[in-house]
C-alpha cells in the first residue's frame, strides 16, 4: 500500500518495525508535507473581505501548498521504494567475478537512486519555508501560530533530509552525482535559518 493511502497509525506502525524502509527519508518527505499542509490551511482561514489586498497571493499559495504536500507524498513514497532497491541489489549474487562486478555496479546505482529523493526534500522544504515567509506577516492571527509549525516541520525535514543524503554521499563512488547532492546538502543551512527565522516573527507578531 503506498503511504499517500495509508492511515496514520498504519504507517507508524511499518515505521517501527525492523526494516530498512519507511524510514528517516520517509519521515522527512512527511514533515514537509505536514508543512505543506499547515500552510494551506491557514491559507484558507485568510479569506475574506479582511484579506481582499492579499487574495491573489493567497489563492497562489493555496495552489502551492496543495501540490507541494502531493509532491512530499510521492517523495516518501519514492524514497520507500528507492531503499528496497538498495537492499535487494545487496541480495545479489556474487558467486562469480562477473556476478560480483554486476552486484557492486547494482548496489552503487541503487545507492546513488537512494540519495535522490532526499535531495528533492531538500529542494520542497525550501519551498515551504518560502511559502510560510509569505505567510507569517498576512496570514489569519487566529491560526498564526500554525504557520511557525510548518517552518519548524520544513525545518526538520531539510535538516533530517540532508543527513539521509550525506549517509548516502559516503558510499557514492560517482563523483558528477556526489557534487549534485552535496549543492542540494549546502541549500539546508539557509532553509534551517530562514524557517527559524519565520517562527520568531511569528512568536513577534503573537507578542504585539
């Protein structure tokens, strides 16, 4: 069953279990589109002939938010998917030199698939954070807060994301793609700072 289909405890429970997979790069993928999804929802609460200067900027947040939180849930998915390539290539055979050469090209391109997905997590929880800016200084008071928890969720999932792809950088032998990575890994530091950022105008604006 895919997580987009799954219930809650469901996927908890798999998370739980002694597998490889739904793990870390699942739980990042989620945390952004919990995000996601707590932006659009304040998103929807800022309506109204209150909000009428802001309603284009929120209708296209709106749009955003909901395809971002689809694009999470196919993330977690890929990823889930990704890492039982990853195992099945370590379950190969290598009885022979040729066996033993396709397993270790196997297992390198299954490694390399791994890291992308996170990557990407990387990239959508920068957008969240864009989008919760944007969100921080006209979004409904009455949900206000709502908006510091989809920075802090973006926030988790950039940071978890990039040391799923960092564990996955050290056993990478293809160089062109380890540079790849490590620009999306270098993006983190600025999206953990400006989620941080978005949650202390929050707690500002809650203060005033």
């Amino acid at each position: 069953m895919p997580i987009s289909a799954e219930n809650i405890s469901g996927f908890l429970g798999r998370l739980a279990e002694r597998v490889p997979a739904p793990g870390g790069g699942a739980a990042a993928a989620l945390q952004a589109a919990q995000g996601a999804a707590l932006l659009g929802m304040v998103a929807r609460y800022t309506t109204g002939p209150e909000y009428a200067e802001h309603q284009l900027m929120i209708g296209r947040i709106i749009a955003e938010t909901d395809e971002l939180r689809s694009l999470a849930l196919r993330l977690a998915e890929a990823d889930e998917d990704a890492f039982a390539a990853v195992a099945d290539a370590y379950r190969l055979r290598a009885a022979t030199a040729e066996e033993e050469s396709a397993r270790a090209d196997a297992i390198a391109q299954a490694l390399v698939n791994a890291a992308w997905p996170q990557a990407r997590v990387i990239s959508l929880a920068g957008l969240v954070v864009d989008l919760a800016e944007a969100l921080a200084m006209i979004g409904n008071r009455n949900v206000i807060a709502d908006v510091a928890a989809a920075a802090e969720a973006a926030r988790a999932s950039a940071a978890t994301a990039r040391v799923n792809v960092e564990v996955n950088l050290a056993s990478i032998a293809d160089e062109e793609a380890s540079l790849e990575m490590i620009a999306e890994t270098d993006r983190a530091d600025d999206i953990i700072a400006r989620a941080a950022q978005v949650t202390d105008a929050v707690r500002e604006r809650i203060r005033d």
